[in-house]
C-alpha cells in the first residue's frame, strides 16, 4: 500500500535544486525515510533522473556504520560523483547518527567535526542537491542554523493525517475516523491486521525506539520508570493546562516520588526534541501577549498517547482536540492556547475579570484563525458556553466551533462558522466557509 504524501512531496519538489540542504525532521516512523527514498526517487525518476545519480545512505542501519564517523561519510559521498556535468541528488537519512569526532588536522585542541561539517562541505559541491533526514530537534539549534549560514530549509514531516488515512483506508469508510482516534496516523499502523498488532506496534515503538533513542542521547541510565511515568501523567492530561510543578505534585501524591520540577521540564523538553510531545503557550488575545506557564501538551500521535495508557481513557473529547490540534500544526500554523479576559459581575452585581479560553489560536503569516473543539452542543445553553470567548475577542479574524457530530456548516449570528470535525479535517477549504 503506498499512501501519496503529497502535501510534503510537493515542499520538496518547491525547493528541489535551491542550493539549500533540505532537512526533513519528524518522529521516528512518521515516513520521513519514505518520502525521500520512495516518493521523491520516483518523482526524480519521472523527470529523467536516473537511479546512477540518485545516492541514498540510510546511517541507521548497520551496515552504514562506518559512515557515521564525518571524514567517513564525506570521503564516500565524494567519490559517487563520477560525472562532474551531471547533477547528484545525495539523501542522508537519520543524519544525527553522525558523531562528533576531534578533528584529527588540530591535535591537542578541543575542536571537533560532524555532520554540519560534512554538510556545509557537500553544499560547496555545485553539481551537489542535498537532502537529509533528522529525528530531533537539536539538529535545528540556533547554532546549527548559524552554522549553516541561512542555508538550511526545514520540512516537517507529521504522522498520517486524518486526510492521508482516510484516502488509504480499505475498509467502511464509517470506521475511518473510530480507527483513527484510537490507533492514530503512524504509517505502519495501518498495514496492521488486527487491535492487538497495532496495539503492540504502538507499544514497541515507545518501548524499543523512542525511550531507547532518548535515553541513549542525553545519557539517561536508570530512570526509564521515571520518563513511563511522566509520559503517562502527560498522557492523562492531554489538552489540560499543566506545568512542571502540577506535575511534581502528581507525582508525589499518586506514585509516591519525590522529582525536582525542572528535572521533570528537562525530560519535557526531551520528549519535545524527540517530536513526541507539542508544547502550546497560552496567549492573550485582547493584551496581545504571551502568558507564561500553565500550557498545554499534545502528543504528536494520539495513537502513541493512547498506547501509554493501555487504551483504557478513551475521552473522545480530548482525543479529538490533539487531532485538532495536530491538523493545524499539518498545516503550518504557529498555534498557541487563547485566553480571552471580560468584565461581569457577580450575583451581588460587583464587577469582576472572567478568564475565557479559546481552545486554538492559529496564525500563519497575515492569517489568524480563533478554533473552539466542542465535542457536542446539544442545547443553547452550552453552545453560549462554548462561544463565550470567541463572542469576547472582539476583532474581525474567522471564529470556528468544530463539533465531532456530522452536521451542515452554519453560521450563528454573530459570523461564528459550526462544522464538524471530519469536514473540517477532510476538507482545507472547510476553514474558509
């Protein structure tokens, strides 16, 4: 089964021969390898790019672990580019495999050389279009950047979205979407048989890669229980707003553990570099600046989440806001938690300041967009509850209520659009209705 990713093959079809490395970035199995080595070959090869100039080298796997030391994985590369009129097309995946080595040219100093070195080399190569794979964020460090001198272009690559699932989806149509929130987006899931393979999938991908991989790169050795833990906390209180200190708290009324709050921020931020977990900031839209912690996490597969918690909090609701929130990320939208402040007054008639949340503000370049997830409005009491905020802002941006039941898209009186949540994901233009 081969699921077109179409929205990142075209990325990179936009920037193919830019002089720029392109780097694409993701969780482990999101497809990234897929992508390069599968959709944008053939694509290359549909051009009249044959297989010859094509050089692919996958630094995860054994046999390539020679190339993982930098003078290496440089030597190679150069000597595959035989034909100095003709272009080479270089993709290096999981190029953070790559160590950093001393440089062997200035013994008895601290410097070193790795893969940005071998990169920055590779792009002085003007017959060179390279690209690379990464699954983590340091990769993309101010420093590293720096280094590259404005020469690096960045493309995510996500999980299935519920579109790209939807289209690959061989069974009723009808389960589409039950499937989704329960086993989420991650490619190989889906060529899965049965609840139990992709439950265990979803197990070993946490077990054997991701815990592994983090553990192995910051030099953790005995406190797996402790990050099972925190995912777990995390897991619970997906779309909850949260700090480091509520989840000391838990951790000492519910397992018992004694952790320091910015222990539990390091491995926070450690989940995030492995593009697990979202981070959203809370934002106030009338002062029109960043409120500092609590905020929000999303993980970037609800399959994942689900998984740490043996299948068991099914909440719908909360489910279907990490979906919604992770399409708007899909479409490259900056998003940030709303907090709308409005005057009242208390049942003695004394002024008070009510805080109001928007479940979503989305921004992307001069666009905005203020989204409320609202599993169901069965009544107008809750429907004035859910549109509280978005009545509040007060500005001229489109404001959206997405419920999970099938309805037609409507409009209320004060401009606010209704629209289910499979119309909303299924269709890019719903946004604009």
């Amino acid at each position: 089964m081969q699921i077109q990713r179409e929205r990142y093959l075209n990325k990179l079809i936009q920037r193919r021969e830019n002089g720029m490395v392109k780097v694409i970035t993701g969780i482990r199995r999101c497809g990234k390898s897929y992508l390069l080595f599968e959709l944008y070959h053939q694509y290359l090869n549909s051009t009249g790019v044959p297989d010859e100039n094509i050089i692919e080298l996958a630094l995860d796997e054994d046999e390539n672990a020679r190339y993982r030391n930098p003078l290496e994985l440089g030597q190679y590369i150069r000597g595959l580019l035989a034909d100095k009129s003709k272009m080479y097309y270089v993709f290096l995946d999981e190029i953070q495999k790559v160590a950093d080595i001393p440089n062997p040219y200035l013994p008895g100093t601290d410097e070193k050389i790795g893969f940005v070195d071998v990169l920055l080399g590779l792009m002085k190569i003007k017959n060179v279009d390279l690209y690379v794979t990464g699954s983590n964020s340091k990769m993309l460090s101010t420093d590293i950047l720096t280094e590259f001198r404005g020469r690096g272009d960045e493309i995510r690559i996500n999980p299935l979205s519920y579109q790209e699932f939807y289209s690959a989806y061989g069974d009723d149509k009808r389960n589409a979407w039950r499937d989704y929130f329960t086993f989420g987006g991650m490619p190989l899931v889906m060529s899965q048989k049965s609840a139990e393979d992709k439950s265990r999938y979803l197990h070993m991908l946490f077990d054997k890669i991701y815990l592994d991989d983090i553990m192995s790169r910051h030099s953790i050795s005995n406190e797996k229980p402790v990050l099972d833990d925190l995912l777990d906390i995390v897991s619970s209180s997906v779309g909850s707003l949260t700090n480091p200190s509520k989840i000391q708290k838990t951790f000492a009324s519910v397992k018992g553990t004694a952790i320091a709050d910015d222990t539990i921020s390091r491995y926070l931020d450690y989940f995030i570099d492995a593009f697990l977990l979202y981070k959203s900031k809370r934002y106030d839209v009338k002062g029109r600046k960043y409120i500092g912690s609590p905020m929000k996490y999303y993980y970037s597969d609800v399959g994942l989440r689900n998984a740490r918690l043996n299948f068991r909090q099914q909440e719908e609701n909360h489910i279907m806001e990490n979906i919604l929130y992770n399409e708007l990320r899909i479409r490259d939208f900056d998003v940030d938690v709303g907090i709308v402040t409005l005057n009242a007054r208390d049942e003695s008639g004394k002024s008070k300041r009510i805080r109001h949340e928007v479940d979503f503000v989305a921004n992307k370049g001069s666009q905005r967009y203020y989204i409320q997830s609202a599993f169901a409005i069965p009544d107008e009491d809750k429907r004035k509850q859910e549109t509280a905020s978005l009545n509040g802002i007060g500005d001229s941006f489109r404001k959206i209520v997405v419920v999970r039941e099938n309805i037609v898209p409507w409009h209320d009186n004060n401009g606010i659009l209704y629209v289910s949540i499979e119309d909303f994901l299924l269709d890019e233009r719903a946004i604009d209705m």
